[in-house]
C-alpha cells in the first residue's frame, strides 16, 4: 500500500535509514590523510613558525628578485653622498664611500643564504652517511666511526675555522677566483664542522628502527641491508634530520658573518651582511644605519628559521599535541 510503513516481523517499525554502523547510500569514503599533509596541518597550528616561513620566504625573494629591480651597482661610488643617511635616494643610507646600502644588503643576501643552505647540505649528507653506516653496523665500525665524531666534537670549532680559512684561503683565490674560491672554502669549512651532531642524531635513530617489527619483516623476507636502510629506515629518520638542517643553515649563517666580521670571509668589493658590518664598525657613532640594516637582516633570517625548526619538530613528531 503506498504510503505505508514497513512493519517487522515481530509487529514494530523497521529503521527506513542505513543500517547502523554502515556508511549512507551513496557516500563516498573518507580518504585517510598522508602523514605530510596531516605534519602541514600541524605546521600551520603552529604560528611563529608559520608566520616566520612567510617572514623568510619575503626575505628570500627580497634578495633574489630586489637586485633584478633595484639596479644599482653595488661598488658605485659617490663621495657626494657618503655616510648619507635613509632618503628616497638612498633607502638604507650609503657607507663612508657612498656606495648604496640597499644594493649591497641585497646582494650579500644572496651570498649569506647560499653559504647557509650549502653549508647545512654538506653537513647533512656527510652526517647521514656516517649515522647511517655506524647505526646499522656493529662492532668496530661503529666504534671507529664514533671514535671519529668524537675527536671532531672535541676540536674547538671558531679556532679551527679561522685556521683552515687562513692555510686554505689564497690557493682556492687563485684556483677558482676571488669569489667561488672563498665561497668554496666557507661551505667547506663550516660543512665540515657541523656534521657530527647529526651524524649521532642518526646513529640513535637507527639503532632504535633498526629492531622495529617492519624492519624485522623486511630482514626476513630476504631484504639486504642496503635495501633495508634506504627503502625502510632512512625515510623514518628523517624527520630529526630536517629539523637539524634548520639549525645547522643559522649556524651557518652566523659563522659565515663571524669570518667577514673578522676580515677572513669574501673580499671588501664581494658584500655580505657580515662583510657589511665589519666595515661598520669603525663608523658606529655617525652612522649607526650602516650596521642597523645588515645586522637587522642577519637577526631576521637566524630568528625566523629557528622557528621554523621548532615548528618542524612538533609537526614531525606525531606524539605532539599542537
């Protein structure tokens, strides 16, 4: 009969809906979210980190596409307008040979980010190499290896680089030129001696993954170690590594400006922001402009990717609770 209500066996209104427990007619299933989506999701929760990815990201086109539209050389001299202070002419002053400030923060941009990214990506590979190698060996290799990082972590790190830079400096000038040769030299350098933190950093994540069930299965199922640490233990440990490649770029940068500071960085003609300051500094009292603006981008770029590390750490641990 048209109209009428289903009725049960036992004489009660059988459910017209969905069975309980099954999804409606015509549904669509809920798509699980990957875990870089749902370690996004968790980023954004975070918002000093996700306001300084913004923060960094402006800085980092600023000093890539500003030199494309404010054309002005940055060796071009006018004694006119030396030690001039921020106008429309000038937006960040000159120094005592006028030479526009803008122009230079901006180019010294470029070779202050470089030497961090290169830095931290030298200090990486060679860090996960070594992990790796002592995470999944036992006996004397992992014991030489660590024997290794641990005579490295006991160098003292600022006077080592001031004497690698000092042997090193004049063969690589004249192998590469004045610019890549130093630049060479830095990343080198720096690289070389940031390595061994993530180096034990990987080591203790594979000692821990490497007893897990998945790692376990894939042994048993006739996977050789190499397989075992490229397809499933590496990828697990990546999460770590990607937070201490944040810290390792403002190491970098920080040490980069250290060697200009000191005179032993890229030649006067070559500025960066430590480059920069370093010329300052004799100039301090009658034109504070001319370390502010360098010093202020330095603080910057270190502040912003030092949220971005602790924003990276919460969002790739999913034990957190953001």
């Amino acid at each position: 009969m048209a109209g009428s209500i289903p009725v049960s066996p036992t004489g009660k209104s059988a459910p017209t809906g969905p069975a309980p427990g099954r999804p409606p007619t015509g549904s669509l299933p809920t798509r699980s979210t990957s875990p870089w989506a749902e370690a996004w999701r968790r980023f954004k929760r975070h918002r000093l980190a996700y306001a300084s990815l913004w923060l960094l990201g402006v800085l980092v086109l600023a000093v890539l596409l500003g030199p494309l539209f404010y054309k002005v050389g940055i060796n071009s001299i006018d004694f006119q307008a030396r030690l001039a202070s921020p106008s429309w002419t000038h937006p960040l002053g000159t120094d005592d040979l006028g030479r526009d400030l803008l122009a230079r923060v901006l180019y010294g941009g470029r070779i202050s980010l470089a030497v961090g990214l290169a830095a931290m990506l030298m200090a990486i590979t060679v860090g996960v190499v070594i992990g790796a190698i002592s995470g999944i060996s036992r006996g004397w290799i992992d014991a030489a290896l660590m024997w290794v990082t641990d005579l490295f972590l006991s160098l003292p790190a600022l006077p080592l680089l001031l004497l690698l830079i000092f042997l090193f400096r004049d063969p690589l000038k004249v192998a590469f030129g004045p610019e890549i040769g130093i630049f060479i030299l830095i990343v080198l350098v720096i690289g070389g001696l940031r390595w061994m933190p993530v180096a034990r950093l990987v080591r203790a994540q594979f000692f821990s993954l490497r007893e897990k069930e998945f790692v376990e299965a894939a042994r048993a199922l006739g996977a050789s170690v190499p397989r075992q640490v490229v397809r499933h233990i590496l990828p697990n440990s990546l999460g770590p590594v990607i937070v201490a490649g944040t810290i390792d770029v403002a190491a970098a940068i920080i040490a980069e400006s250290t060697l200009s500071f000191l005179g032993l960085g890229f030649p006067p003609d070559i500025p960066t922001w430590g480059r920069i300051l370093f010329d300052s500094k004799d100039y301090l009292d009658i034109a504070a402009h001319w370390a502010i603006f360098p010093g202020l981008a330095i603080f910057i770029a270190v502040l912003t990717i030092n949220f971005i590390g602790d924003g990276l750490r919460d969002a790739l641990d999913p034990r957190r609770v953001l």
